[in-house]
C-alpha cells in the first residue's frame, strides 16, 4: 500500500493511520491529500475509518462522564489497603513487566500474584519462615546480646556467615529504607546452619533478614504472612531460602524484601578468592 | 498521599470507559478499574519517576484483563475470540441493514489485540508510542494492528457484504 511519490518518502498504512487519528504533521498530511485525490478507493477507505473512530469514541462517551464511583475513590482505596489486603475477585497472574521496569525484578509483581493467589506453596520457604518468625522473637527483645557480630565487623561477620551456610551472602545495605545494620548471629535451623542480620531504625524498631539453605527447592516468588503482629516476606532463590521479617506494615516490609531481594540477587555466584 | 490521589484520579475516567468497552459490564469493569488503581498504589514507590503515568496505568489495567481472560479460558469458559474470526456475520437485522449496526458489535468482532489498539489510540488518545508501551510492541506492529484493526472493523460493519469484494482486491 506504498505510493511512488518524487517528493518525500512513499505512503504508507502508518501515514494512513496517523491520517485518520489526525497525528500526521502539515507536510505530510499534505502529501496523503496528495495521494488520496490520486486513488479515491483509498480516500472513501481512509473517510470510512474516520468516521468509525468517531462512532466508537461518541458510542463510548458516556462511560468518561459518569461521575467517579466511591470505590474508585483513590483516598477510599488508601484506606481500604492500610487494613488487611482485599482479596480482588480476579485472580491476577502474569504480565507484570511493566510493574517491575521501576525496580529491576520480579520481585514486586510476584508478591502481588501471591497475595492473589498463593500457589505452589514451598515447604521449604513455610519453614524457613516460621523458625525466622521464631528468631525474630527471641533476637529482637534481647537488650545484652541482640547480635553476635556487630556491624563494625561486617566484612568478617559476612565471610564467616557465608562459609558456614556455603553460599555467598551479604548483610543487605537497607539505608534506604530507614534500616541500619545492628550485626548478626549464627543460628541453627535442623541440622542446617542458619544466619541472620539485624536491623534497627534509630527508634527502636528492629527487623531481620534470615537467610538459609533452600534445599533443592525452585526460585520462588515472595510469600506474605503474617503471625501474631509479625510480618514476614519470604522467597527461595539460587539454593537460598530468605526470610524477611518485622511488625511494620506490608507495604514497607515489601520495599525492604525487594531491596534485599535486589540485593542478594546481583551478589556473584563465585565468591570472591573462593574461600567458601 | 494527596499527590498520588492528584495524578490518579484524572485517568480514572478513561481507565472505566477502556475498562467498560472491555468487559462490557459496569460492574466487571469497574472491579477491573479498582484492581488497577489497587494495584498502581501499591507499586507507586516502585513506578519510575520518568515514566508515562498514563501508559503504565493502562498497561496495569490492561495486563489484568489479559490475565482474566486467560484464566476464564483456561477453565473453558470462554470463547477464544480468534474463533470467532471464522465465523461469517449473522443476517443482518433490519436496523442493520439501514447501515444501524452497532458500533460495538463490530469492536467485538476483533481480537482482543485488535481491539485494545483500536480503544487506545482511538478512543483514549494514547500517543503511538504510549500505546506501544501498553502493549508491549514494537511501534510499527503497533501502527498495522490498528490498520488490520480499521480493515477489520470496516469490512464487518458493511455486514459481511464487502468481505467477499473485498479479498479479492
């Protein structure tokens, strides 16, 4: 559907699309009056279409000047979501990409799909979880001995972690997310080592990242759940199993879990010297 | 709080009336639309701060309804609307035949690609470009879906008469 024209490019179906959507520039919008007085089948198709989108923008009209429902209320729907997330009636799976552009990751569009849908539940991550539920209880309260390596000693507390669970770690920076790191502590978790990273707000409020083997468990995507007043995100990944945990509000552990999560991520595979 | 309400409640308009030609059901779609806005507040911190507001919402709203569509069908409960692509129009009723058919009717006559492109560009005013980042394609696949779209929704709203004509062109 190209016409052979001395002075500019050939037309083609975009210029007549952008013809009938008014988006062409004067000088080219001439140059397809130019071809259309040439082949008038075109001109009456190119007439039609127009006419068409006119019909459907007017048939549809109504349904932009309704007045916005409440529920759709942007403030209504704030509040709705600082209580417990609503079970949306669609479950809402895939084609998340353009959620994640911003951070880089799944992350962020998995969790939401778990929420929705809690499939596939890894008894691995179930686990992890609770015993980081548990440690996050003991650790927590504990005024003398919260950490057993302090964050002054972060290089060593990383390498020392790492090599005992076999698998590169690091105490995820949280900076961003209000979080400094308070140190962290060797667990056991069955007959596997566990570790385990604090954090602390400056105000008291303290979360964890717990980290162990996730047996030969698939990557996850993130799991929410909450046990009395204890939120913790939990996700599998590369033979790792993650848990992160604190009593503050979805929303704000989710951005921990993804920076984390990011974090952990980018971390090499070969540790440095090999010194696993 | 107040900035996101700010730069989400001028889209909802446009977000239900895409919604609606969709779904088809004021209830459905506005339910689409709550999941969308839903969603776009949870992820807000998330979005990139250059990005085009308007596209990703319509690229939220859009890749939920994909998803429900999938799942409907998975189950068996919906009619792939490829199929119907075969399917040659119904004798016109006498409205129709006086050239009264229903806009929508032939909207729904198109695949759902088709029909986003055609809502988007035509209807929402998306740039090309906006309605690429919608649909996650290339723009020039972009520009002949809405031809085939146009070709498409030209050919049934002639009620089948033209269709024969017109394949042999």
């Amino acid at each position: 559907m190209t016409h052979e024209r001395p002075d500019g490019p050939p037309i083609g179906e975009d210029d007549l699309q952008a013809y009938v959507d008014g988006r062409l520039p004067a000088s080219r919008r001439e140059a397809v009056d130019a071809y259309l007085a040439v082949y008038p089948a075109a001109a009456a198709q190119v007439a039609l279409e127009a006419e068409q989108r006119n019909l459907l923008r007017a048939r549809l009209s109504f349904k932009a000047q309704e007045p916005i429902p409440a529920r759709l209320r942007v403030a209504n729907i704030m509040a709705d979501q600082s209580r417990e997330p609503r079970l949306p009636s669609r479950a809402i799976a895939a084609a998340l990409a353009w959620l994640v552009i911003g951070i880089g990751t799944g992350a962020a569009g998995m969790a939401w799909y778990e929420r929705l849908a809690p499939l596939g539940p890894a008894a691995t991550a179930d686990h992890a979880t609770s015993d980081a539920i548990t440690a996050y209880r003991t650790y927590v309260g504990e005024r003398l001995h919260p950490v057993e390596v302090a964050a002054d000693q972060e290089a060593h507390l990383t390498q020392w972690l790492s090599r005992r669970l076999g698998k590169p770690l690091l105490a995820p920076n949280l900076t961003a997310q209000g979080y400094q790191l308070m140190g962290g502590r060797l667990l056991p978790a069955g007959s596997e080592p566990a570790a385990m990273f604090m954090y602390d707000d400056g105000k008291g409020n303290r979360l964890t990242v717990y980290a162990r083997s996730g047996g030969s468990g698939e990557a996850t995507s993130f799991r929410f759940e909450v046990q009395e007043g204890v939120s913790a995100f939990s996700w599998i990944d590369k033979g790792l199993s993650y848990v992160v945990t604190g009593r503050i509000d979805r929303d704000r552990l989710l951005s921990v879990a993804e920076a984390a999560y990011r974090q952990f991520d980018a971390l090499p595979q070969t540790p440095a010297g090999g010194k696993l | 709080m107040n900035e996101i309400a700010a730069l989400l409640e001028p889209q909802i308009p446009g977000l239900r009336r895409y919604a609606w030609a969709l779904v088809r059901d004021d209830e459905a779609a506005d339910d689409l639309v709550q999941d969308t806005l839903e969603r776009a507040i949870a992820h807000w911190a998330q979005r990139r701060q250059d990005a085009d507001l308007r596209a990703w919402l319509f690229a939220i709203q859009r890749n939920l309804f994909i998803s429900e569509l999938r799942r409907r069908k998975r189950r068996g409960s919906q009619v792939d609307p490829e199929i119907l692509d075969g399917v040659p129009a119904p004798d016109p009723r006498p409205d129709e035949a006086a050239g009264l058919r229903d806009i929508l009717a032939g909207l729904d006559a198109l695949p759902e690609e088709q029909r986003s492109v055609l809502l988007l560009v035509g209807v929402e005013d998306l740039s090309y470009e906006q309605a690429a980042r919608v649909l996650g394609l290339p723009i020039g696949t972009v520009m002949s879906r809405l031809s085939r779209a146009r070709e498409k929704m030209r050919r049934f709203m002639d009620g089948g008469r033209g269709a024969v004509l017109r394949r042999i062109k």
